[in-house]
C-alpha cells in the first residue's frame, strides 16, 4: 500500500510526483517527456546566442560561463513544461531577466520563455502564463529605460520606448496564439466527447432495441408454450390425443422463437448484416392468428393494413403479438379482435377482449406495455391501454406515417 501513495503538494500545475526518468518508457502523469525538442531547443539557443554575441560585439557582455549556465537552466526548464507548467512558466522568464540584467546579449533565448508561455496556456494555466510574460516585459522595460546605468554593460544607453512598444506587441502575438490553440484544443476535447457520448447513445439504444425485440418474441412464444403445457398436463391421462395436439403446438412455438432469437442475435454478432429471414410485419398476421388459436384463443381480423415501411411493419405487428399475449395471460376471454385501419396518415390498431382479469401470471416480466409505448414512441405514435366502458380490456395504438414512409 505504501508504494501506491502518491503525495500531491501544491496548486495543480505546480508539481507531480516523479523525477524525469522515473515510469516506464519515459512517461508519467503528465504524458511523456519532451526530450528530443528540448534538447534541440536547448542547442538552438547556445548557437544562436552565440552569433549573437558576436553581432552584438562592444554592445553587450560576452558570453561567458555564467551566461552559458543561465541559457542552459532556461532550456533545460522546458524539460517539464507539461508536467509543472506554471514552475517552468515562470521560471523560463525569471532566467530570461536574470540573463539580460547581466548585460548578456539579445538572442534566442526569448524563445524558451515563449515554448514555456505555449505549454501553459494551452494547459489551462492562462492567468499563470500572461502574468508571467507581463512580468518578464515589465521587467526588461525596467531594465532598458531606468536601471540600465546601474547594470553591466558599461556605458550602455537607454532603450527607447518604440523598441519597447515593438516588444510588447510580440508578447501580445505570442499569447494570442496561445489562446487559440487552448481553444482550439478544447474544441477538440470537447469534439472527441461528443463522438464518445454519441457512441455510447448508439450503443445504448441498440442495446434496447435487441432486449424489446427478444422479450416481444419470447413473452408471446413462451405464453403460448405456457398455455399448452397447461392443457397437457391436465389432459394427459384423459384425453391423449388433445395432450398429443398440445404438445405439437408446443413443439411449433418454440421452434417459432428459436427462428426469431437466432434471427436476432445474428443480427447483433454481424452488425449491418442482412438477416437470414424477413423482419416480421404485418404480412404474418395470419400466422400470429393461428398461433394465438393454438393457446386457445380465437382471434377476429377486421380490416387490412396498407404497404408499411420495415421499421413502421415491424412495431405495428410486434405491438399485435404483444397485446394477444397480454390476452392470453391476463385476460379470461378466449376471443379477441383486432382491428386496422388506417387513414389520414395514420395507422390505428386496436386490440379488444371482453375479459374479465383472471389475475393469473403466465412468466411475463411486466415490461411488455413499456415496450409497446416504446415502440410506438420510436415513431411519433401514442399506446393508450386500459379497461373499456362495458368491461374488458382495449389496447390501441396509434402510429403516424409520413407520405414519404406511405410511397416506399
């Protein structure tokens, strides 16, 4: 446990824990290090600086051991610019005055205080970063129009404040170019979290979709298959030939539901893959009548459904097996009628028994009018379920259809 502690001193940005070559491959919380840039940054500065001082002959101090350690402590600085970025912002530009107070010449190293400025900006450390800079400019002003009698070199003049202003506008430039590529990047961030959340929405939603389509086919299936193994039972030693019917029913459901899950789950181990057979509409409503005959309910038809896009056939028939299935379960009535119609862009589907309630449960999970809703939700469409006036029970659904959907 002790080696799993990590002490966290400081303001955020200030310190993490860790020397440089400490983690595997170089890296560590704050991401790996930058070693090739700083290293060519670093020699960058020591060969500019150094042409400098010979430009600059007579005008300022030569270079010397101290000015060398100097430059090489700003570079060096930058080493953790993305691990301490306010300690390096700050201390790039406390080198880079301590530098030219010395009376060293101008040169490249006004660049390591720009790379330390960039890093922290883009980091999050904005006020950091421009107060660092403002002090690095006002320090300089200082120097170069007052204290500059007092500092080496000898005899040196006073800046004038045309130069300074010109040196401003470049600490301006460089922390605009900062701000944008802060922004930039959180552009970015917040692009790349979209695309994640927008993913996972995906995912979410065919996650729900597969779980309705699975309870729809098996609560309907396995209703059924309730039913007759009921009848079975009861009438095995009495009447075999009507336990032999039952148990044919039985045998056809279930190879019915293994189809469908089969069709399903192929669809989920080969996303965008066609399915092996058609997706259920109301074309099959025969087959859903028989299969409610089978369960001892006598279904009435009335009315005929018009061409249906897939995905409006598909909702419009699984809400049909739905409600027979709740019929089956729930409802003491062996008859129930199903009537289509459709008009004015709308499909309407209802579904009456006359009841009562028998309060039995045949397995179901209570999710089978939730998802009812949901589908017809999935299309603009309404579910109103509930017991009629004159006793029973009436599921009516109602799924508006665009006249795009109507001409496919």
């Amino acid at each position: 446990m002790g080696e799993q502690r990590i002490r966290r001193d400081g303001p955020p940005g200030w310190g993490r824990p860790g020397p440089p070559w400490r983690g595997r491959g170089g890296e560590g919380p704050g991401g790996r290090w930058p070693w090739l840039s700083t290293v060519v940054l670093t020699a960058f500065v020591l060969i500019g600086s150094s042409f400098a001082a010979r430009n600059q002959h007579g005008h300022r101090e030569p270079l010397d051991v101290y000015a060398v350690l100097l430059l090489l402590v700003t570079s060096g600085l930058l080493l953790w610019r993305k691990r301490y970025p306010v300690f390096v912002v700050f201390g790039t530009a406390a080198a880079t005055l301590a530098y030219f107070a010395a009376g060293y010449p101008y040169g490249p190293v006004f660049l390591t205080v720009v790379v330390a400025c960039f890093s922290a900006v883009v980091a999050g450390h904005r006020r950091a970063a421009w107060a660092a800079v403002g002090a690095l400019w006002a320090g300089h002003a200082l120097i170069a129009l007052r204290l500059y009698r007092l500092l080496p070199p000898p005899g040196d003049t006073a800046a004038s404040w045309g130069q300074q202003l010109v040196v401003a506008t470049w600490v301006v430039a460089v922390l605009a170019v900062s701000e944008l590529a802060r922004i930039r990047r959180e552009q970015w961030a917040r692009e790349r979290a979209e695309r994640a959340a927008a993913a996972r929405r995906r995912a979410d939603e065919e996650r729900l979709r597969i779980a309705r389509e699975l309870h729809d086919v098996l609560a309907h299936s396995i209703s059924v298959i309730n039913v007759q193994a009921g009848v079975g039972l009861a009438l095995l030693d009495t009447d075999p030939e009507q336990a032999r019917t039952a148990l044919t029913t039985i045998k056809a459901a279930s190879k019915e539901a293994l189809g469908e899950v089969r069709q399903v789950l192929d669809t989920l181990r080969a996303p965008g893959a066609a399915p092996r057979a058609p997706v259920p509409g109301l074309g099959r409503l025969p087959e859903l009548v028989e299969q409610a005959a089978g369960a001892g309910l006598t279904v009435e038809v009335e009315g005929e459904a018009p061409p249906l896009p897939p995905g409006a056939d598909l909702a419009a028939f699984r809400i049909v097996q739905e409600a027979l299935t709740n019929v089956v379960r729930h409802s003491g009535s062996r008859r129930a009628r199903v009537r289509l119609a459709h008009e004015g862009g709308v499909l309407r589907l209802r579904v009456d028994d006359d009841g009562p309630a028998t309060g039995a449960d045949a397995g179901g999970s209570g999710n089978g009018l939730a998802g009812m809703r949901e589908r017809a939700a999935a299309l603009g469409g309404t579910i109103d379920a509930g017991e009629r006036p004159d006793g029973g029970w009436r599921v009516l659904a109602v799924l508006p259809l665009t006249d795009q959907e109507e001409n496919r």
